[in-house]
C-alpha cells in the first residue's frame, strides 16, 4: 500500500535527537569543528545503506530500552550497532506530519490539527487539550515550550503553544501564513511562509509576540515552504515555487535574503534543512535519485547522490546528528499516477567519516 507525500509532510524542522533508555532527552555531544569542516564531512565522507529492520513491537522496545529512540522523518527509529535500523511502524500505518522530542517524550501532530504523545514512538496518547481543528504547517520546540503553526478553520488563530505537550492553547498575536520556523543562536524565532501569494517573515523573541521583517524575494510567486534550519552562518529557507521548483534563500540577520544559485541538477526537491555541526545540509532528490547538498554559508551549495540499488527511485528526507554520526532517513518512492509520488518503504544511510 503506497501513501502520498503531501507538501505538509515535507515540513522539516532543526529538531535533534531524542537518545537515551525510557525516552530521555539527551544532547549528544560532538566535536567543534567550523562548518567548512563540516561540509567536507558530509561531502567526502563514506554514506552507506543501511541495512532496515522489520517493524517488531517487543525488539523495537528493547532495543530502544538499551540504546534509545532516534526521531526520524514521521517515525521513530532504533539501532543497536548503528548498521540495523528498526521503524516504530510500517510505512503503511504512518499517518502523520512530523514529530519533535519534547521534555521525554514524543510529540506528534497530523492532519486536523491533532496532536498525541508517546513515551517510545510506540504507543500514542491523544492531547489532553487539543490545539484547534486546523491545518498545522510546523511544530517547533523552544526553551519551556512548544509552539505548533497553522490556520485555524474556525477563527483567525494560526498559532499554539503548550508547556508540556498535551495542553495547548492559542497563541492571539501569531501571524497568518507561516509554513516554517527555526531558533536562531541567540534564542529568538523566524519564520517564512505566504501572505496571499508574496512571501512573507517574522520574528519574535517569545513565541507570542510577532514582528514582520524583510522576506525572501521569489517575484512575487506563491511558495511551497519545505525546510528551515539555523546555524552558525545564518538561517537557511528552502522550497519551490511556478518556474523554479527547488530554491533556497539565506539570512544573517534577518534583515536581508540572498537567493542560492541554481545548483540543484534535474528534477530536483528540496525536502527539508538542517545543520548538523553546523553545516546546512538540504535532503531531497534529484532525477529519482536520494540527493544531499550541503552548504558552509548557506549560499553556495555542493550535491553528493547517495547510493540506492540499481533503477529503485527513492528520496532523502531529512538528516540526523546522534552519538554515532550522521544518518539520513528517507523512503522508495513511485509515480502515484497524479502528479505526485507515493512513499513504499523506508531508506536510511548512515556516514563513515572520511580517513
């Protein structure tokens, strides 16, 4: 059974990982290095298919009871040696838009505006108190907080926030239109997305009160948002739009976009963003092919293919830091038949550094 891959579910945000035995949450520590270092990592290091496990409730929790619980794109995953990766479910089963490790546990949020918990990625609770019937766009965590984006089919509400992750409540100042968001450094918020059919940005030091700043140039077209990260460098945004299907701007301040140049080969999507020791690193494909391009300054970007067996079409989705290096998650993909692709298993890779 193939599923579609709706443009919500390509939402990736700069969340990290959740480690530990029973769900706790853990920063795993890694080596400063400066992000050109990190570039020539991702770039000439080793990637390698890893080998998927067979989704098995009772292995999966003892596994994740030794070695702990990696959030993936829309699942959780668990490994033992790092070689063998397990899903929480089958790809059949996942129904949902993305999910954040928050507080020791598990947040997730889906269509309609539902959000559930989940100590392991296993079993799900529904919200004591939900956030509004909606079409969420983007979950974020923030220091004391969660904040969950959307639009409200009841009222003018297009924001969330809850402490704990199972009550929320509506946020009255945020604004309309943003698809993505990502912290920066310093702790504050910015977020892209639409007003109408122009791009637009904010940023806000809390979560509840909301400034609109300079937005990237996309003249004048309607953007379909895919990714944010922050890093070092900057901020990265990523999506598409009429005419050029994969595009990416980049911030320092917030003040001013600058596009990247077209680097991205046929065909390709961008699918999401993230800065592992502070590299922006962007997963998607391009030709059918699983694809990461990374960034030292978020403006001149690099592709790397990653291997995949013989004429299987698949795509990358998103790029993990854990204890034991870098590892991508994706799925097969193909042709749904209308104007869009169906996911029909899982792929992950994970990276051997370069000697």
């Amino acid at each position: 059974m193939s599923r579609r891959l709706p443009s919500e579910l390509l939402v990736v945000l700069a969340t990290a990982v959740l480690m530990g035995a029973c769900g706790s949450t853990q920063t795993p520590p890694t080596a400063r290095r400066s992000p050109s270092d990190g570039a020539r990592a991702v770039a000439g290091g080793d990637w390698q298919v890893a080998t998927i496990l067979a989704p098995d409730d009772a292995r999966f929790h003892a596994a994740s009871q030794a070695s702990g619980v990696i959030v993936g794109d829309q699942t959780t995953w668990t490994t033992t040696d790092g070689v063998a990766w397990r899903p929480a479910e089958p790809i059949e089963t996942v129904n949902r838009y993305g999910i954040v490790p928050w507080s020791g546990r598990l947040v997730s949020w889906a269509e309609g505006g539902v959000v559930r918990t989940s100590p392991d990625g296993l079993a799900w609770t529904d919200a004591t108190v939900q956030p509004d019937e909606s079409n969420p766009t983007a979950m974020l965590p923030i220091p004391n907080r969660l904040l969950l984006f959307g639009e409200s089919t009841h009222d003018d509400t297009a924001g969330w926030r809850s402490v704990d992750g199972s009550t929320w409540s509506p946020i009255r100042g945020a604004p309309k239109g943003i698809q993505v968001a990502a912290t920066r450094p310093d702790g504050s918020i910015i977020a892209v997305g639409n007003v109408g059919a122009n791009p637009a940005a904010w940023t806000s030091g809390d979560g509840a009160t909301w400034a609109p700043v300079a937005a990237p140039n996309a003249d004048g077209a309607f953007v379909d948002w895919s990714g944010m990260s922050s890093g070092p460098a900057g901020v990265v945004a990523v999506g598409g739009f009429e005419g050029q299907p994969a595009a990416a701007w980049s911030t320092q301040d917030g003040t001013a976009w600058t596009a990247s140049a077209n680097a991205w080969g046929p065909d390709p999507v961008l699918q999401g963003v993230t800065a592992p020791g502070g590299t922006f690193v962007i997963a998607g494909r391009r030709n059918a092919h699983p694809t990461l391009w990374t960034s030292p300054d978020g403006r001149s970007w690099s592709g790397l293919d990653l291997p995949i067996a013989g004429s299987t079409e698949g795509g990358a989705s998103v790029v993990r830091q854990t204890p034991a290096g870098l590892v991508v998650f994706g799925y097969t993909t193909e042709d749904a038949g209308n104007g869009g692709d169906s996911a029909t298993g899982y792929l992950v890779w994970t990276l051997k550094p370069a000697s």
